[in-house]
C-alpha cells in the first residue's frame, strides 16, 4: 500500500454487532464520497479465563472465526457499494489498541458504539473512547440503529 493510498484510508473496526454493521455502511459512504479506499479491521482474542483453568476446545478458532465474522459483514456492503475499494484484516489482540494501532496512518478510523451507558463503560470499558482518545486521527463514532423506533411505548 503506498503512502498516499495510508493518508486517505478509512480503517473501520467490525466485530459482527449491529454498531460495526452501521460504522461500516458509515466509512463506505463516506468513501464514496472522498474516493478512499477503506480497511475493514476485526480483532480478536483468547477468551479471559478469570483464574479458572482454560481447556481450549480442539476446533475452537477464534481467528477463523472473526474471519468469517468479517467476511459475512464486508459481502453485502462490497456488493452494494463495487466502486469503493474494501479490505479485510484480522487483528490478534485488544480491539481498541488495535484499532488505534492499525489507523496510525489513516486519515479516518470508524468504530460503532453498543451504548451500554456509563456503568458497563467504567467496568468494561469502552472501544470507542479508547479510540477517540489515543487515535492519531480523526474519529467517528457511530451508534448502533435503534430497536425501538418510537420509544418503549411504540408511539
């Protein structure tokens, strides 16, 4: 990838949920607009086993996995959208730093936020902050499509 194809790209994180679903279709637009090509990343991990043994399973890959995860995601947006250029990359490691990391010479990274709220952000922590704060690159956060389009009473 040459340097000027790194300066424009738009490295998008996908993990399979609804938020990546829409920061991809997000980045892809956005490509069409600036005419950059996109990097469509997901990470992956070793679950944590919290002190208790891990037996990893014999057919267990997570890294297969995400592959597949990411391919599955990425196909209908290249079919809808064929002028732009969408590349696929499976990261080991934690999703944010990754991220973060494989957008050091972006010029967009785009992750989706779940919108847990403020508690599971403080116990879990939060992909999207962490990238908004450590990216060396502007950062859009794009929020999951709701569910309840007229709020909890359906009017």
């Amino acid at each position: 990838m040459s340097t000027m194809d790194r300066q424009s790209l738009i490295v998008v994180g996908v993990d399979g949920s609804p938020a990546s679903r829409a920061a991809l279709e997000w980045a892809v637009v956005q490509a069409e607009l600036t005419g950059s090509p996109v990097e469509a990343v997901s990470v992956w991990q070793w679950p944590a086993n919290y002190g208790a043994p891990l037996v990893p399973v014999s057919d267990y890959d997570p890294g297969a996995d995400a592959t597949r995860t990411l391919s599955g995601v990425v196909a209908p947006v290249a079919q809808a959208h064929p002028a732009v250029e969408i590349r696929e990359r499976v990261v080991h490691g934690y999703a944010a730093q990754a991220l973060v990391e494989a957008a050091k010479d972006a010029s967009l990274l785009v992750v989706g936020s779940r919108g847990h709220g403020e508690l599971v952000g403080v116990l879990l922590g939060s992909v999207s902050e962490y990238c908004v704060s450590h990216a060396h690159c502007a950062v859009v956060v794009v929020k999951a499509p709701d569910k309840l389009v007229h709020g909890p009473t359906g009017h």
